[in-house]
C-alpha cells in the first residue's frame, strides 16, 4: 500500500538549472582553492629545511591547511554544510570529542616512553 | 511514568512523518558508516603519530624519502605525491559535479563526470601501485652502515655499471667474461650479503669478477643513527662521503648495507614508518580501488536508467560521500605521511 504521509527527502535535493550554474560555480572555486593550498604545501615541504628554524611554524601551518581543505570537501563537496544542523552536529561534534581525546591521550604518552628510553639509553 | 506522555500534544510528538534529520534513510546510514570508517582511520594515523613521538631513532623526511618520478629518475621532491593529490582532488571534483548533474535529472552529465572519475580514481590506484615499488625497490645507494656503526642515506648520482669482468671462474663464467645483464641487481645483492670486496664482486657460481662503474656524483651523507663518531643529521659531502661509503659497501660484510622497505628492514628509517606506511596507505589505497568498483556498479545502473525512473539520483549521491569521503583521507595522509 502506498502511504502518503511519507516524506520523499530524496527528491529535496533537486534544483534547476539556473541553481546549478551557481553550485557549479561554487564547485570550481573550491577546485581552484584546494589546489592552491596543496600547491603552497608542495612547495614549501620541498623547499623549507625540517633543520631549520622555522620548521615548527611550517609545520603547524601544514596541519591547519590541512584541516583548512577537509573542511570544504566536508562542507562543500559533501553537502554537509547543506544538510540540517541537527545531523551536521551529531556527526562532527562526537567524532572531534572522542579524535582530540585520544590524539591528546596517545602522544602524551608517547611523549613519556621516548623519555623513558632516553633516560635508559644513558 | 505514563502520565507524561500524554500531556505532549501531537504538534510536538514526533508521529513517524517527518524524520528530525530530514534526509533519506539511505543517506544517513552512509554518512554513520562513513564517522565509523573516519574513526578507523584517525586511529591508525594517531597510532602512526605517537609511534613517531615515542621513537628516538630519525623518523624518515618526506622530501628525502619521496622525491622520484617515472621516466626521470630521483631529484624531485614530493612532485610525484604532489600529482597524486591532484588527481584525486580532480576525481572528487568531477564526482561533485555528477552529484549535481543528478539533482537536474541529467541522465548524460552523470554518465560524462562519471566516467571521468573512475578514470581518475584508475590513475591514483596505478600512481600508488608505483609508489610502493618505488618504496620497496629503494635507492641506488641504498642506507649504509659506517665505519663507526652509524647510519647514513645517501644522496647524489649513482654511476652506472658498465659491467662485471671475470678475474676467478666459477662454475658458469669462464676468466675473462665480460657480464653485461642484469647489473644492478646482482651488485645490490652482493652488497647485501657481503659478496663485495675491494672493488670485486662474488657471483652466484662462485666466481669473482671486477666491478667497472662509472664515478658517482654529489654524493652526500646523511646521518640517520648516531655512531661512535658521527651524530644524527650531519651531512658529509665529496670525496670523503665516497671514501666512507666504499669502505663500508666494499668491507665484505653483510647487512652493511639495505635497499628498499619492507616488513622486515627499511632503508629510509626505524622499522615502524615502513609497517605504517603499508598499512595505512594499503588501507587506504583499498578504499579507493573499492570506491572505484563501487562507482562502476552505479555507473551501469544509471547508464541502464534505473534512478531516472526512480525519480531521483540518489544513490549517486551517496557513492559520491564515500568517495569524497576516500579524498578526505588522503588529505590527512598526505600531510602526516609527506611533509610533517
């Protein structure tokens, strides 16, 4: 039986074809942004010595670039950023609790086993 | 407890018509798999970071351990990488644009994007597969052991074996034979085991035959385990470098010397980086060759219009989060595994 109270969210995604030239045009603007960060990133891993000074700064810039492109291929590419904020929430907020617990648990103690070995090897 | 429940009203009570997501079931259950994948792959990349952290060994630099491209040989820092992040970035643009092309009800433009995006999810696969031979073959040079017991990679250019001429005979080669074929690997392989000496190499027959090589270029030394003399990242450069990598590869030894990575050693530094790199680039090269399956599947089916008659393209859609979801990955990947 067919049954009419039954919303088809499937067909919420459609859009006609002057809403697509924007969406597309938005599309190739993340194209050409994504690119360019993985550019700069290329660049300054092939160039900029982990010897030298300003290597830690480098490196944290990796790390924010990074978040930087998951966050429009999340958002963007995804359509995360389109869908109601209830799923957006229940996605990302226990999966960024639960990462950034065990990145902070895990390198703590890694931290305190490299200094272990250290003190044996002496 | 009962009594609560009926003082909701029926504007208020969820009364099964409209889903509090408001997107299909199909949909949500993707993007659940896809938080459950993303945890798999966060765990195995914070693994590979605390492995990192807890070692005092060097850890493997990207630009020193990466830096070949087919066809030219080594000297290109992370392009090649660099390609292979391109490619995907690309392939998950055209899958976009076919999630779009869906949402109009054009049937062509899916078929178009989506063509192109297996196309492109065949070259990273390939890019990959070349990868790791690349990583498992290793160096000309190869890690060297010194005389001090330390470790060091080599940089520069490797002279090229003209050929191996036979000073003893063995059971195969006559004195006097000139071996023209298969150089490099009988020169490594007797590196490996010791079979090298003063300039002449042990063959498999058991006879013994001069090494004639052209010079090596820019040779550079790079200190990755500390010796009795040398201390991690010091670089030796010039005649010496050649005079303390010959002394070593030609010592007689084995195990002086390793070529390439694999479960068991690796040139380019502790053990640990290899395991993890395998698995983590095995899993996720995995997921693509799968998205990639998966792609061709819906690809017939909206070439056979099965989602136009149903009225919509979703299952497009939903192909297309776990392939963006295969891109995001490689994001972090590429950042932890190539330039931090």
């Amino acid at each position: 039986m067919e049954r009419d109270d039954v919303i088809e969210y499937s067909l919420h995604g459609h859009h006609d074809e002057e809403q697509g030239k924007k969406i597309r045009k938005k599309i190739w603007f993340v194209t050409a942004l994504l690119t360019a960060i993985t550019v700069v990133e290329v660049l300054m891993g092939a160039y900029i010595k982990q010897s030298s000074d300003i290597w830690p700064m480098v490196k944290w810039s990796f790390i924010i670039m990074t978040l930087f492109k998951a966050g429009y291929i999340v958002m963007v590419f995804m359509h995360l950023g389109d869908e109601k904020k209830t799923l957006r929430n229940i996605i990302l907020i226990p999966y960024f609790i639960f990462v950034l617990y065990l990145i902070f648990i895990a390198l703590w103690e890694a931290l305190a086993v490299s200094d272990a070995l250290q003190l044996n090897a002496f | 407890m009962a009594g609560h429940s009926a003082q909701v009203d029926n504007s208020t009570l969820w009364g099964g018509k409209e889903s509090p997501f408001q997107t299909s079931y199909g949909k949500l259950m993707m993007w659940f798999f896809l938080v459950s994948d993303a945890l798999t792959f966060g765990g195995l990349l914070i693994a590979y970071g605390s492995t990192r952290h807890a070692t005092l060994e060097a850890w493997p630099i990207g630009e020193e351990t990466f830096n070949s491209l087919p066809f030219l040989g080594h000297g290109y820092p992370l392009l090649y990488v660099a390609l292979m992040t391109f490619i995907l970035i690309v392939s998950s643009v055209t899958m976009v644009l076919a999630v779009e092309a869906g949402h109009r009800m054009d049937k062509n433009g899916v078929v178009k994007w989506m063509i192109a995006t297996i196309i492109g999810g065949f070259f990273f696969v390939g890019s990959q597969a070349w990868e790791w031979y690349h990583f498992i073959h290793g160096s000309e040079f190869g890690k060297i052991e010194l005389a001090d017991g330390s470790q060091a990679i080599v940089r520069g250019h490797f002279g090229e074996i003209q050929n191996f001429t036979v000073v003893t005979p063995g059971h195969h080669h006559k004195k006097g034979d000139v071996i023209k074929t298969d150089l490099m690997h009988e020169f490594q392989h007797a590196a490996e085991k010791g079979n090298l000496k003063d300039g002449m190499i042990k063959l498999h027959d058991g006879s013994i035959a001069k090494v004639n090589k052209a010079a090596d270029e820019h040779m550079e030394l790079i200190i990755k385990k500390k010796g009795k003399i040398n201390k991690v990242g010091s670089k030796i450069e010039g005649k010496k470098a050649e005079e303390m990598y010959y002394a070593s590869l030609y010592s007689g030894q084995n195990n002086r010397v390793i070529y390439g990575a694999n479960l068991e050693q690796n040139e380019y530094g502790p053990q640990q980086y290899a395991q993890f790199f395998f698995f983590i680039t095995g899993f996720h090269g995995f997921h693509v060759f799968s998205g990639v399956v998966i792609n061709i599947i819906i690809l017939i089916g909206v070439m056979m219009g099965i989602y136009h008659k149903r009225g919509h393209y979703e299952m497009v859609e939903k192909t297309g989060l776990y392939w963006h979801f295969v891109d995001l990955v490689w994001v972090f990947v590429f950042t932890f595994f190539y330039l931090v």
